[in-house]
C-alpha cells in the first residue's frame, strides 16, 4: 500500500502539469511534430514564447519533456515513457470504474 501510495504521489505532478489546456496543446504539438524549436512551438499560435517557455519549463519539471541541443537550437522533445505512465494509471482508474459500474449493474437487476 505504501510503496502504491508514493507512486500515486510520484504522478500527482505528471497529472498537474498535464491539467492546463496550453501544457496539453504543446504535448499534442510534440507528439505530432516532433522535437521543435520554443518559436515553432508559438508558431501560429497567440501564446508568447515567454509563456511556451514557463509552460515547457513546467512540463520538464514533470519529466514530460526535455531540451536538446541541435547546434545553436534547443529543441524540445516529448519523453513518451511519461505519457505511458500516465496512460497506465488512466486504464487502472478505467478498469476500477468499469468494475464498480458491473457491480452496480448486477445490484439493480437483483
């Protein structure tokens, strides 16, 4: 129960950083494009790149994302392992409601 209860703890940041609709627009634009640049990233957007930069700054301290240096760029790319540790949690809490509402079911048609 404890060592489940410090990963549960561990993920609260992940689910945080994950909570905010532009964090989760650049999420999505990392997953679809690839390591970009802060600029790509503001590209066609009304976000400034000193807010891109707070919310990548964030999304690091979840360990979702990370800069690499390409040159004279940085790039930002995604670490999928952290989506995957998001998405194992999703389908736990999935399987828990699932399981709660079969009950239920099965209680009503007693």
């Amino acid at each position: 129960m404890a060592a489940r209860l410090a990963r549960l703890q561990a993920s609260a940041p992940l689910f945080s950083a994950l909570g905010d609709e532009t964090r989760l627009q650049v999420v999505d634009r990392l997953c679809t494009g690839g390591p970009l640049s802060i600029a790509r990233l503001t590209a066609g957007s009304s976000v400034t790149r000193q807010a891109i930069t707070k919310h990548l700054r964030v999304l690091a301290d979840a360990d979702l994302v990370r800069s690499v240096r390409r040159g004279r760029e940085s790039l930002w790319e995604l670490k999928p392992q952290r989506l995957e540790e998001a998405r194992r949690w999703l389908d736990r809490i999935s399987r828990q409601w699932d399981g709660a509402l079969d009950r239920l079911k099965s209680a009503v048609e007693r």
